[in-house]
C-alpha cells in the first residue's frame, strides 16, 4: 500500500490525537450569514438535504466524529438513507459511538470514492474540502456519483474576520514564530473566485456565501482553540507557549465586561448542482 502524501500523513496524525476537534468548536458555534442568524455552520449544510419521503442517498465526505450525519438522522426521515466517509480511522470510531448505526460508516479517500456512478443525491462536506490533495480529481468524483439534479454542498475556510481574536492571533503567527512548512489543499478552495473556477465544470446553479461563525469566550477558552488549528498545533511546545502568552497580552484591550473577547472564524457555503 502506497504512504500518503506528507499532508495526509500529518493530518491523520492530528486527527488520531484530536479526533471531533471540529465539532467540539463548531457544533454550537452561531453563524451570521446574509444578514440572518443560523445556529451552526452544520445546520446550514443539514438544511441542504431536501425534508421528503422519496429515497435519498446522503454522502458526508470527511465525515469526522459524524455530528452533521447525526442531525440528519435525528430526523428520523422515511427514505434517506446516510453515508459517512473519512480516512481517520479514529474519527471513524467517534462517529460509530455517536451514531450507533444511523448512518453507513467507511474508511476511504475523496480522490477514490467507493460508489456507483450516479448513486448519491446529495453530497455534504464540512471544513475538509480546502484539505485535500488533488482537489480536481475529488471533483471529479463528485460528479461521478452524484445523480444529475444531485446537490453539493460544502463549508470551506474563508476571509479573516477584521476586529476579533482571530485577527490578532493570525498577526501574531505571521510576526513572531516560524511554522514549518506545508501546504494543506488547494489555495484555489480559499477563495471565492478559485472556488467558482473549480465548480464550474459540470456543476449549475453554484452559489457561494461568506459566513461569520461566533465563537466568542474568555481569551483562555479563545486560546484553548486556537491550539487546536493546523498552524499552532504543528509549532513546538516552547514556540506554543510563547505564542500563548503573546496572544493573551495581545487581546486585553478587546475584553468585554463579561470577560470574553470577540472570536470569529470566516468562512464560506458553496452550494451547486449537478449540471444533467
């Protein structure tokens, strides 16, 4: 069997130590989108999926710890049936605990999806696209499994958020420490233009929006997450903690009377549908 790329490597290092990181900051983070308020950036991609009793076939891609597979089995719909993929093991095993066989769950790679042509309805997937190595090739899949008329759905980082704790820890990276080198994805999956020019073969109707997700808190719970991005997490103990210190020094002046600091993620819902 082949070693995966040094990308995929780390990464299924980082989530066989932390696996459900993403839904542990994500799952009951509130997001501002359009001028309306959603409860998390996971309840946008659950509204994706049409409310019907037709067969429906849902592929989660990049599944993790299975929370988004878990709102859509909570509602207990007649015909929809639930397929979680994922290449950490480990994450595999939390979604198993959290699902207790609401949904399909198999250990795979998005650049080789183990499904028929035309076989899935919708396609959903959540902070995992801007990842993935070779992203042509796992839009290609995409489109091979998908059923013409078929939707996609994904959540992809975004835009940094001006005036917040994520704006001064991101300042603070590019001063103060060096990050080893890697590149995770395709800087195409980062931007909105990028994101268009990737789906505009073979996909209708693509709709993309920026996201403000809410993840407000005392500067050590802000820090707490912080931690866990790609970029601390893969920084030495002495750089972390230096880095720690910094950053708490750094966010005082936007301390709110409760004690908590303003922390948004950017991010953007890329919507389309498989073009017949």
């Amino acid at each position: 069997m082949p070693m995966p790329p040094p990308s995929e490597s780390y990464l299924l290092d980082f989530h066989a130590r932390l696996a459900g990181v993403t839904s542990r900051w994500f799952a009951h983070a509130p997001v501002e989108v359009e001028g309306a308020a959603a409860p998390s950036s996971y309840a946008l991609l659950e509204a994706v999926v049409p409310r019907d009793a037709r067969p429906l076939m849902v592929l989660d891609l990049a599944c993790g710890d299975g929370y988004l597979l878990e709102l859509l089995a909570r509602r207990k719909q007649p015909g929809m049936s639930l397929v979680g993929l994922d290449m950490s093991a480990h994450e595999l095993d939390a979604a198993r605990t959290r699902l207790n066989d609401a949904a399909t769950l198999i250990q795979g790679r998005a650049q080789s999806l183990p499904f028929g042509d035309g076989s899935v309805d919708v396609v959903l997937s959540h902070l995992a696209l801007m990842l993935m190595d070779d992203v042509e090739t796992v839009l290609a899949e995409l489109r091979r499994v998908l059923k013409p008329g078929g939707r996609v759905s994904i959540v992809v980082g975004g835009d940094l958020v001006p005036g917040n704790a994520l704006e001064v820890f991101a300042g603070l990276m590019k001063s103060a420490v060096t990050v080893p080198p890697m590149r995770l994805g395709d800087s195409r999956v980062r931007s909105i233009d990028g994101l268009r020019e990737l789906f505009a073969e073979g996909f209708a109707d693509v709709t993309v929006r920026s996201l403000s997700v809410q993840g407000d808190g005392s500067p050590s719970e802000v820090w707490e997450s912080l931690l866990t991005t790609y970029d601390a997490d893969r920084l030495s103990p002495t750089a972390q903690a230096a880095l720690q210190a910094a950053f708490l020094q750094a966010v005082e002046p936007l301390r709110r009377s409760d004690g908590s600091v303003p922390f948004r993620w950017g991010m953007r819902q890329l919507t389309a549908t498989r073009a017949p």
